[in-house]
C-alpha cells in the first residue's frame, strides 16, 4: 500500500514554483493548473516518476499520457513532425490541442508514458504556471488529469484535493481553468487528421488550419486511445441527459432560461457551458440528490464535445 502523503494546495507565486520545481526534480507528482483541466505532472524522462502518476490516479498502466513541453524545440527533439503536424501546431500552440506523433528513438522519455505505443501525444499548454514549471524544471511533463482514474476532470484545486488528497503532496492553485474540458487530440496523417478526442479545438478549425479532411472516425479512436473508454468522466450518481426538467430527487444542470439547481450558461452560450460543465458536475455529485439530470446542449462549436463527455459521464 502507499503511504498517506499530506497534500497542501499553495497559491500560485514565485516561492510556489520553486517548491513545485524541487518536487519534479525528485520524481514527485504534483497537481498544476492548464488552461483545460488541472494536470498530474511529473518528469516525462523518470520511470519511478511516471510510475508514480499511475499509482496515485489508479490508473491503468495500457492508458497512455500526454507530454507537456514548455517550447517547439522541445517537441520536436521528442517526435517527428510531418507538414501537416507543423501547421497544426504553429496554428494551435500554445493552446488546448494535443498532437499524437511518432515517438523519436531517442527521445529520453520513459517507456511507460507511450504505453507499448509506437506515438507519442504532445502539447505545449497556454497556461503560465504549467509552462513555468516545465520551463524550470527543464524536463517534459507528463501530465493526465489529476483525478483518480475514471472520475470527474478537476477544473479547480478543491476538485483536485477531493479526489487525490493524501496521494499527493502539492496542489498549485490558480483559480478555475479557463477552458474548463481536455484537449481536443489529433493524430495528423499524410492525408487527413484523425480526430480521437474532441475539445476546445473544434474540426472545422482544424480543417482550416491543416488544409485536410477531418475523420472523425470514434470507433477507431476508442481503440487507439485506450483513455477513450466509454465509462469515463462519471460521477457517483445515475445521469440523465435531454432533460427538459427534474424528476423526483433529481439534481438539475441547465443550459439557457430554465429552473434548475445550477446553470452551465443562461445566456446559452457552449463555450461558457464547457468552462463550468465539471464544477456543476462535481457539485450535483457531492450534493444530497439521488440522480443528476442534465439539459440538452447544443453540438455546435465546442459543443461537441461537452455531449461527448457528458454521454460518458453517463454511459
Ligand atoms: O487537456 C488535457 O489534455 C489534460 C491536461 C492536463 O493537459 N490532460 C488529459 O490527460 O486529459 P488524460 O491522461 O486524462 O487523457 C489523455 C488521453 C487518454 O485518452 C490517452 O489514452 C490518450 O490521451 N493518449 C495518450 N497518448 C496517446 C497516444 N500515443 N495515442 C493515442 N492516444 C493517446
Ligand atoms: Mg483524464
């Protein structure tokens, strides 16, 4: 069994980071801020490290990690980047989209990131205190959300502390995360970009950006990205989608005008839906209904993907 840690959540600062450096640099996981989710980060290059991330989330070892990279430089000493990979990421980085690329031989990091895969998923955050970190710690991060495994994302320090206190030892908290839902991952080919999970970065965008079709192909994706499974994101209590209202000892999660214990955005806006879609979900878990029903959200925009975790959450 692991031994119980004290986990203490330090606001973001100078004095903070250097800590949080100090940390990384011994092979302890953290929990730091992104502009999508907050992440689990230790050295991408450390086996015991990366070990750790899976012992303290319960994770599956077969379910790969994002590698966190503070500049291109460092992406492109880890993967081989095709044109279409380069115009991606001169579009979208930094930002919420993850690459998955061929994994260079010598790339230093450790095997258990790639999970047996011949890819590497890659992305460079926007978020200044994760690309502080990586900077200073001078190593590529890797990062899965930090929750345990199968659970809620955390969007805010508080979820990261219900769900992995005494796993961990520090929480760096700068406020909610500005996206509020994972990166989008793509895996760019030499005739398309395969599309494995949806987010923030919507297809038709990649579309413009990389001149290719997108495919959008999930059945696939469920197989390649062993993190796509269908239960995933899910809260303790049954859930309900197209709710128009609560039944019986329901929790209701509304979008636009309506009555209803939490609205995702009464302006019925997605992008604003998306940035509070995890808190209310962790909210109506925590409170004393029996069930959660959740409103319809429309598929447009980052829409689409807020209907793809919320059909998780329910699954
Ligand atoms: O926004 C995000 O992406 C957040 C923040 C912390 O960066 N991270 C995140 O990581 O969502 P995680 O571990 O919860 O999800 C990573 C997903 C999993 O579904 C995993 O299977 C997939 O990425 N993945 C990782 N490496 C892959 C690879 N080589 N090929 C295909 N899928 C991969
Ligand atoms: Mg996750």
């Amino acid at each position: 069994a692991n031994p119980v840690l004290s986990t203490k959540i330090c606001r973001y600062s100078a004095e903070a980071l250097r800590e949080a450096v100090l940390l990384i640099r011994a092979g302890e996981p953290i929990a730091v801020p992104t502009e999508t989710v907050y992440g689990l980060a230790a050295d991408a290059t450390d086996s015991h490290a990366v070990a750790a991330i899976y012992a303290a989330k319960g994770r599956p070892s077969f379910n790969p990690l994002i590698v966190h990279v503070s500049d291109i430089e460092m992406a492109r000493r880890l993967a081989q980047f095709s044109p279409a990979a380069e115009r991606l990421a001169s579009r979208f980085w930094p930002g919420p989209l993850t690459l998955v690329l061929p994994v260079r031989p010598d790339s230093g990091l450790s095997p258990l990131i790639m999970a047996g895969l011949p890819t590497v998923a890659l992305r460079l955050p926007a978020h200044p205190a994760m690309r502080a970190l990586i900077r200073e710690s001078g190593r590529p991060l890797a990062a899965p959300s930090a929750n345990r495994s199968g659970g809620i994302s955390p969007t805010r320090a508080e979820h990261v502390l219900s769900s992995l206190n005494g796993k961990i030892r520090m929480i760096l908290d700068e406020g909610p995360t500005s996206e509020g839902l994972e990166s989008t991952i793509v895996a760019p080919e030499a005739d398309r970009v395969r599309l494995l999970r949806p987010g923030p970065v919507t297809p038709s965008m990649l579309a413009q950006a990389s001149g290719l079709p997108i495919d959008l192909a999930q059945d696939a994706a469920r197989i390649e990205a062993p993190g796509q499974m269908e239960s995933h994101y899910a809260p303790s209590k049954p859930v309900r989608l197209n709710a128009l209202k609560a039944e019986k000892e329901e929790f209701l999660i509304g979008f636009g005008l309506m009555p209803c214990n939490i609205n995702l955005s009464v302006d019925a806006d997605v992008r604003e839906a998306a940035a509070n879609l995890f808190a209310a979900l962790h909210q109506a878990d925590a409170s004393a209904a029996a069930g959660i029903a959740v409103a319809p959200i429309p598929a447009e925009g980052i829409g689409a993907a807020i209907n793809d975790r919320l059909r998780r959450a329910a699954a």
